[in-house]
C-alpha cells in the first residue's frame, strides 16, 4: 500500500512539474521576432534605437541598439557613443567615427542638431570619411523632428572632408546621400533615389539604404522598382526581395496617400494574395523616403486595396 502511495505522489509531482512547464513556454513571449522593440536584462527594460554601422560589406547599415535616453540630448549623446566605440551586441558591424573622439557638446534648436567633437575625429581613414559623415547624419536624423546637422571641431565647423578636402556643405541632410551608387552620362539634371534593401549577417535581417544618382527623367518610383529587383544588385549583395518579372501597372498620388498598382508577382503566395512583410517594408520604407505622403495602398489589376502601409 505504501509502495502504490509513493507511486500517486511521485506521479502528481512529475505531472505538476510538466504542467508549471508549458505555462511558463505559451506566457513567455518569444524572441524570435525580426525587430525587438523592447529587451529586458537584469529586470531593466531597454528601448530599441537605430543607428547607422557598417557591415562586412561597406556598406552603412541600419541596425537596432538598445538603450534608454530621457531627452533627446542623452538619445544623440548614447548614439554617437556607438558610432565611436561600437555595441557589443552588434558583433557583425564596425563603428566609423576614430576610437577616442570625444563629442564635448550637444545642442539641439527646434529641427536642429549641433555636434561639435575634438581633433579626433579628423583621424578617420580616408577611405571611409565620407561613410562616416553619413552615418552621423542619418543616426541623428532617424528621430522624428531632426533634419539638419552641423558638425564643428573644437567649435569651428567642419567644412571639408579630413583627406579628399571635399566641400562639406552645412547644414547636413540627408540629400548628402548614403552608400551612393551613380549612373550618370553627365553633370546635368542629377537627382537622387533612395532605395532600401534587405541583408542578413547570419543570425538578423537588417537594413541597407542606397542612394542612387542619376540624370535620367524617370519617376522615383520607377527606379525603386527597378532597383530591388532581385537580379539587378545581387553582384552588390544587396537583396530587393522583388521577382523580376514583378510589373508596377500604374501609380498615383491622392489625398497624401499613394496607390501602387502591380501584376500579380507582388504577392508571395497568389491563391491566397499574401504579401511578404519584408517586401512591404522595403517598398514603403523608399517610397516614404523620397515621397512626402502618409500612407501606401498596395493594390494589384484585379483586387483593390490589398494592404496598406501608413507612415510612423
């Protein structure tokens, strides 16, 4: 009797342990998802910040960092830390700005941004100065309301490139561009597209945008398209996410929001019209980019307002 007692007990006590298991693995939310918004260590919660690396392959990369700020003075000041010295989660990227510079002020002024670093800074390698000047601009940029840079070293403002001595013309904007490809035949009518591709380092997908200079008279959109199909970078190691066959039908701009008509190839699964979320983000991160509207309505020849996509 007291054999079959133990055996009840040891019973209940394995299936109790089981039970208390699988709680724990359906209420613990996964970390598996592409971008965290939040991480938790040590019981302190950290918010998800951008800020602008490079990868293996050159390129200045948009990759997430955590840490928390409680202005937008501390926000600039932790982000430009990582472009000096670099994030230890971020194994696969490389800071830009020379280790031992010291960034002695911040000030912002309504969509203003002043930086002004000591002689450090001057000691970046000429291969990767201008790398450098687009990272800051566009780390600094990447918060809502922030659109011009001034950099200053040692308060006198940085007017040239360290090496090449190119003209460096404040305030900086994001119009400096960001890994810059050209397809020009002349000085003349030159414009600029900015298109985001998708990368991965292994473990994470992340984010390259590329700005392309060209002279020729076509839409924006048209370029985008073109650019992110996927044969078209994939000797660059850039990945559009786009079938080549994908057509863009049509495309029209109403009430601040912009109607994308395609062929079916924009869905990744047509019999149940699905279009992958990377492909949206791409596609409404370089529309927003070189579009001033609100939103993005993604529609085929045959079925209206598929999905949308409203700016943040």
């Amino acid at each position: 009797m007291e054999k079959i007692k133990k055996y009840f007990v040891n019973k209940i006590v394995v299936w109790t342990i089981i039970f208390v298991l699988l709680m724990l693995f359906y209420l613990v939310p996964s970390n598996n998802s592409k971008f965290n918004y939040e991480v938790t260590n040590d019981e302190i919660e950290y918010e998800s910040n951008v800020v602008y690396l490079m990868d293996d392959d050159n390129y200045v990369s948009k990759v997430i960092s955590y840490f928390n700020s409680e202005t937008i003075v501390d926000d600039i000041k932790s982000k430009i830390n990582i472009l000096i010295n670099g994030d230890s989660s971020l194994k696969s990227f490389y800071s830009l700005i020379p280790k031992g510079t010291i960034l002695k002020s911040v000030k912002v002024e309504k969509d203003n941004v002043y930086l002004d670093f000591n002689k450090e800074i001057l000691n970046v390698n000429e291969y990767i100065e201008e790398s450098m000047i687009e990272s800051i601009i566009w780390t600094v940029t990447e918060t809502n309301g922030l659109n011009n840079v001034y950099i200053s070293v040692d308060g006198e403002l940085l007017k040239e490139l360290p090496n090449s001595k190119k003209e460096l013309s404040m305030p900086l904007t994001r119009e400096y561009g960001i890994n810059k490809k050209y397809d020009i035949s002349s000085l003349n009518d030159i414009d600029k597209t900015i298109i985001y591709f998708s990368k991965s380092d292994g473990e994470n997908t992340y984010y390259v945008p590329v700005t392309k200079i060209t002279n020729m008279a076509t839409d924006k959109i048209d370029i985008i398209i073109e650019e992110l199909k996927s044969s078209i970078n994939a000797q660059d190691n850039l990945n559009g996410l786009i079938p080549d066959n994908l057509k863009l039908v049509s495309s029209n701009i109403d009430d601040n929001k912009m109607n994308l008509v395609f062929n079916n190839y924009i869905f990744n699964d047509s019999s149940k019209k699905v279009i992958l979320e990377e492909v949206k983000y791409i596609l409404s991160e370089s529309v927003f980019a070189n579009y001033d509207i609100d939103e993005i309505i993604f529609n085929t020849e045959n079925d209206k307002n598929i999905d949308r996509v409203v700016k943040k």
